[in-house]
C-alpha cells in the first residue's frame, strides 16, 4: 500500500510525493463528511429499496445488527441526511437523493479497500456460507 502524508491540520493534502491522489467530496477535495454509522446504513438502507417509512428502516437496522431498534432513533439520522441534501421524506416515506447515492459511493469503496479487494469476495462467499448455517442451526 502506497504511503500516504497528511498536512499539519490532518486534512488529506491531495498529491502527496505522486503516490496519492485524494477524490472530492461535496466538491472540496480531501474534505470527508462526518456521518454516524446510523447514518450510513440508513441511507445504505434507502439505496436498496425506497421510499422507505421510519418503522420499515428501524426493522432493517434490526435485522442487521441482530437487536431491537426503536423507531425514534431513526429520526436524528434521517434528519442529518436530509440536512445535508442525501435523503428526502416524501408522501411515501424517505428516499435516498441523487447526492445521496453519490456521497455513499465513496464510503462503499473506502469500506471494500479496508476489507481489502483481493480478499473480498473470498471472505463475503465463506461468511454467507456461516449465516446460512447457524440460521439453519437456529443460533
């Protein structure tokens, strides 16, 4: 992996020494939105299938996490994205915005680079095996 440099406010520089070239987001280059992990799967949530009402998106976080979600700890998440122009509420429930779709492909590809790429598909296959057989174990 090439190395990389930060500058003194810990802000990615851009090209550092040509071994790095760091992408834009929300048009400032090297500048990362800050989103909760709520935030990300709720809108990871609103790109499989929407629009999508609060309960709908508290029982796919439950199901993911494997715990009880109430519906009120959906609603600061959905307000950040759509403060920040990723999600809107309509009369059907949210949706993820074009932005929104956008702004999440990045943490799509930062989530397979740290998974790493050569390995990815290996371990996705061998994980999905498990899942199927502790659910058909009852565990």
């Amino acid at each position: 992996m090439p190395p990389t440099s930060r500058d003194t406010a810990g802000i990615p520089s851009g090209r550092s020494d040509g071994n790095v070239t760091y992408g834009e987001f929300g048009g400032v280059v090297g500048a990362l939105p800050d989103i909760s992990l709520l935030e990300f799967c709720l809108g990871k949530a609103l790109s499989r299938c929407s629009p999508l009402g609060p309960g709908e998106l508290a029982g796919d976080l439950a199901h993911w996490f494997d715990t009880s979600v109430r519906v009120s700890a959906v609603q600061v998440p959905l307000k950040g994205l759509a403060d920040r122009g990723w999600a809107a509420l309509g009369t059907e429930g949210w949706s993820l915005l074009d932005k929104g779709h956008g702004e999440l492909s990045h943490f799509d590809r930062a989530l397979v680079r740290m998974f790493g790429v050569d390995n990815l598909v290996g371990e996705l296959a061998m994980l999905m095996k498990l899942i199927k057989v502790l659910e058909r174990s009852g565990s």
